[in-house]
C-alpha cells in the first residue's frame, strides 16, 4: 500500500462520525486492515442474506441499498455518498446483511472489517453509545420519512428532497441544485413510480415557481417552498433532518 | 405501595426483554422508584418537545405514539401494547421526547425514572448491547414498513397486519381474529385515510376470502393471504416481523 493510501484510510476513519470514538488499539489495527478500491457502476457489493465479512466508507460516489420483492421490484432504503459507511447493519443480525447494496454510479470506497468493528462495541462503552446514537438518529430519520409518506402529497415531498439540498439551508435566497443522481433514482427514493415523480414535479414547478433543466433545478422562492412542504409536516425547514 | 404493586413491578421489570439486562443494582433501585397507575382513554402521556423525566412499561391496554403536522394532521409511529415500553426515545434526543404519547383506551402502566436507565446504559457494557439490539430492531421494522409502503397495495398492507394478528401464524387452518383497536386507528396505523383503508377491505375480503364482522374476521385460507400480501414483499410470512 502507498503511503497516500494509508493517509487516505486514517483519515477518513478518524474523521467518521462512528469510528472516530474507537479507542486508538482499534483504530490503529482497523486501518492496518482496510483497503481502498474502485468498482464500476452497477456493481454488486453484497446481496441480502449473504454473510458479512466486510463494511464499507465511501470515499467517492453513490451506492444505493435496497431490497427486493419476491415478485421482483426494489424497495430503496438508503442512498449514500462520501463520508457515509454501509454494511454495518448487519452487526445486529447475526452477521447477515438485511439490504443489498449497489453502486448508483463508478466509485472509490474504504473496505473494512466488521469483526473488528463488533468486537469493538462489544468491548469500549464509549463506542457502542456512539452506535446507540447513530442508528437512533437513523431510526428517527426513518420515523419522518413514514411520516412524510402518511401526510405529504408527491410534490411536497419532492419539495422536501429539494429543500435538503440547498446549498444554503438558513438563506432566503435563490438557490440552484443540482439532482445528485438520476431522476428514476430519486423517485425510487422517494417510493414513487416514474410516471408519479415527473407529474408530481410538474405540479410543484408551477405551485413554487422552480426553474428545471433536467438535472437542474433553481428554487426561485425558498419561503414558498418551505411553506408549501413543511405545512404537511411536524418540523419546519431547516429542520436538521437534512444533515 | 401494597406487596402485589411491588411485585407487579418487580416482575414486569425483570420480564422486560430489554429491561432484564439491567445489573441487580440497576433494578434494586428501578424497582424502588417506578410505579404503577391508570389512566382513562385519551390521556396524553406527554407531547413531542416535551422535557422527558420518565419512561413507562405497559400493563394492559394500547397507548398511540404519534406526531402533529403544522396543518394539523397525525401521522402514527407506533401503537402499542402490554410488555412494550415507550418514552425511551428522548434517551438520545438530549432527554426530549421525540414523539406525543396518548391513551387510546383506559390503560394500566408502570411508569419508571428514565435518567435511571441512562446512567446504566451508559455505565454497563450488557445494557447498551441490549439497547442496541433493541432499537437496530425497531429501525428494521421501520424499513419493513417503508419496504410496504412503496411496493404493497392498500390490500396487501391490510393483509399483512391481519397476518401478523394470527393465533398460530405456522397453521395452514382457517383462524378468527380480532382487530385489537378501532378500524379508524387500524387505517392510520396503516398510514391510509379512513375510506380507502374500507374499499382495500372490501377488496382483500373478496381476493381471499375473508368473513368481517366488526372488528371479527375470519381468514378461511391462511395460505392464500400469505402469497397475496407476501408477493408484494422480500421476505415470506412467518416473518418474524410480527413478534
């Protein structure tokens, strides 16, 4: 391994939001441990139900997590990019992973060693509150994203996908966007049909004046827009829910 | 407080599935300061943002953990019955309850100091573990639920909570069920407004034969509604999402 690689390891270990409260014997073996890699769009890092060897850093691009229906169609759970890890969910599952996992697009990533990880919580206090912390801020998210399906319409809550995206979350400015991945993605994101998705944003382009050129998007109004989805919601923009 | 409520409590603790990874010390002193008590139907426990100084256990009855929109609509997290706790939530929302609580029929609890749990979750390595397992648990069921959400229908969703609701959920044979709240809170559970949630009954009574009468139904072909709500769905019923 080249020393830029090792640099880029303990840096982004030491720099993660979970792995940063292991104790310096855990980071120090876990990064003598780990590898960067690439892999090519589309590519399949583990299938649901497999045994977890490995968990992940992305370092670079997208990878979506999902699950499948017997009779064939993808539910997506999460969509993630550079500082976020994956696969770890499978520390509470008997080491089985509950989702499987695909790169959106060609990317660069840390693989790391779950046992390390496990072994890790099980043994430093100050770790597994920092787990604790984590999936219950996960479970929260995933609390308002029920919510947001229960009380929002379609375009409020494309609205609120947007909102999440603003460069300058506190402005009252007009903002451009720029759609981090693929329209089909987004509305499987967001669980709609294609066909939903570009209805839902036309009717949101007219009701909050959006500029859109394809992946493009400027929010003209960001008052009118907070107050067109947030009134179908328990918190209001900017509600931290985007960080 | 009388012997029996003692035991009562002690007892509820002990069996708590999450609770009995306590230390002795930890339910020594839980046990000597919880208690127990009844509410009517409609009783608010407490209200989202509010400051959090208890968790409750409960004894008989069904509470509704649910959150307001600013246009006043409810959007149900959770209902929930005897052996569950809720409250516990505003452990790691800086002791503020991320959620409102309501009676939805008088009911019987124990409520408990939550500062008590805190300080053993922070203190003993086998009660985080514990309170990791639990809540990586609940966010799975909140990925079923989204899972559900996207890819079953109206019927399908139905089916599966009535799945969930059987005796013997490994029989084949025709089994009685008794919806354990009223329709209208079943259907925002279910997240659906009241009338769709009667013409998807209408329609699952007729795919698979069901006989309703009030809140009694009857599932006379147990393996037909599993194929027409788990067609829909990654995983097969018995699912292990209904313990």
């Amino acid at each position: 391994m080249t020393n830029l690689t090792t640099n880029t390891i303990e840096h982004n270990i030491r720099n993660n939001m979970l792995l940063k409260h292991g104790s310096p014997q855990f980071i120090d073996k876990i990064c003598k441990n780990s590898h960067t890699f690439q892999v090519p769009k589309n590519h399949i890092f583990f299938l649901r139900e497999q045994q977890a060897e490995h968990f992940y850093i992305v370092l670079h691009g997208w990878v979506k997590l999902f699950r499948e229906s017997i009779d064939g169609n993808q539910a997506i759970i999460d969509v993630l990019t550079s500082g976020h890890i994956f696969g770890e969910g499978a520390l509470f599952e008997n080491m089985i992973f509950p989702y499987s996992a695909e790169a959106v697009e060609s990317m660069q990533l840390i693989r790391l060693p779950l046992l390390s990880l496990k072994n890790e919580i099980e043994t430093n206090p100050k770790m597994s509150l920092a787990m604790l912390k984590s999936i219950s801020k996960h479970k929260n998210q995933k609390n308002m994203e029920l919510e947001h399906r229960t009380l929002q319409n379609a375009p409020q809550r494309i609205g609120c996908f947007l909102l999440k995206l603003l460069p300058k979350p506190e402005s009252k400015e007009a903002q451009d966007i720029q759609l981090p991945y693929d329209k089909t993605l987004v509305s499987s994101r967001l669980g709609m049909q294609p066909e939903t998705f570009s209805r839902a944003l036309s009717k949101l382009k007219k009701e909050v004046n959006l500029e859109v050129k394809g992946g493009s998007i400027t929010v003209t109004n960001v008052e009118k827009l907070t107050l067109f989805c947030c009134s179908a919601c328990s918190t209001i923009f900017p509600c931290g829910d985007h960080e």
